[in-house]
C-alpha cells in the first residue's frame, strides 16, 4: 500500500462555494459512501439543496439504507463553527423529522 503525505489546504481552494462545489462532490456514491463507513452509516442520498419550508434548504439529504425511517441530513460548513449553523441544523432536523445530522 503506497501512503500519500498530509498536507493541509485551504478548503475554499478546494471547493470555492459550498452549495455549488462541496455538496455535489460530496453526494457523489463514492464520497458519500466513504464518508458512511467512516461513521459507521450506510446511507443513500435523496437530493441536495431539498427545501425545509420556504426559506431554507438542506445541503444533502438522504436516509439509511437499510432502514428508510431513519433520515439523515448534512450541513456542509467550510468555515469556523457557529451558531448559524448549528441553528440551521436544529431547524432542518426537526423541519424533515431527521433523526441523524452530520455538521
């Protein structure tokens, strides 16, 4: 197995606008896969950008594979932590009856 060096890059250079560059590269089946193995959640994606109401939209949305009650949502976040956000997931969680959320 051949091991590649860490190097730490600036996230906007990566993915310069969230809604348009990380969600789609993350909800791609290889990348969302991956991101469930490492947390231990076999998940599928049912969209992104999918409306909570008319004045908010969840980043991605999916549910459990295995078991469809159990609906996920992510809210991607390239910046610090803040309040913002953890209100927006608050908000989506309860809008879509989520039972799991990933920040």
């Amino acid at each position: 197995m051949d091991l590649g060096e860490l190097v730490e890059v600036p996230l906007r250079e990566i993915w310069n606008n969230e809604q348009y560059d990380c969600s789609p590269w993350l909800s791609k089946p290889d990348n969302i896969r991956k991101l469930g193995n490492k947390i231990g959640i076999d998940f599928t994606v049912d969209g992104t950008e999918v409306p909570v109401g008319s004045k908010f939209w969840i980043d991605i949305y999916g549910h459990e594979t295995d078991n469809d009650e159990n609906r996920i949502i992510i809210e991607n976040h390239l910046e610090d932590t803040n309040h913002d956000h953890l209100g927006k997931v608050i908000t989506y969680a309860s809008g879509k009856d989520a039972r799991t959320m990933i920040w």
